[in-house]
C-alpha cells in the first residue's frame, strides 16, 4: 500500500502509522531558544536535479539539433529532385 497524498509526495508514516522509508525530511530542527519563536526557512539545493535537468537539456538540444539537420538534408534532396525533373519546389 503506498502512502503518496494528493500531491503525489511521500507522506512520513504509512498508512498503518509505520514510519514510510520512502520518506526524505530534509530539514534540520533547531533547539528552541528560551522565549522566542521562529521560523527559519531554508533553500534546499538539489544538486543531482540540477546536473538530470541539464542532461535532459542536452539531450533535448541533440534531438532538435538531429531533427534540424535531417531537415536541412531533406529540403536539398527536394531542391536537387525538383532541379533534376524540373517540378516546382518551393521552400
């Protein structure tokens, strides 16, 4: 049984009140101070998404780059069949 809420994120215990070892807390709780409260909010740098998020932009770039070069070799197949037989081409 999974314990995923609404939002598709893993929820820290399972439905039957067992800690989920799926779950991840990232953050760090500091010792309260004698007559203050606070909230310190803190940015979490996920370092390995960055570096899948720029494999997945140059993975994108090569598959456009692919796709724009067979493009290009296609137009002057068609402008070299259209030359030879002399049928109307235009770009």
């Amino acid at each position: 049984m999974n314990s995923f809420n609404n939002s598709g994120n893993f929820e820290k215990k399972t439905v039957d009140g067992k800690e989920n070892p799926k779950y991840v807390d990232l953050l760090e709780e500091d010792k309260p101070l004698s007559g203050q409260k606070f909230a310190c909010v803190s940015f979490v740098s996920p370092e390995s998404i960055i570096k899948q998020k720029e494999m997945y932009y140059f993975d994108s770039f090569l598959k456009k780059w692919d796709f724009n070069k067979s493009m290009e070799k296609f137009v002057q197949f068609l402008n070299f069949i259209s030359f030879k037989y002399s049928v109307s081409f235009e770009d």
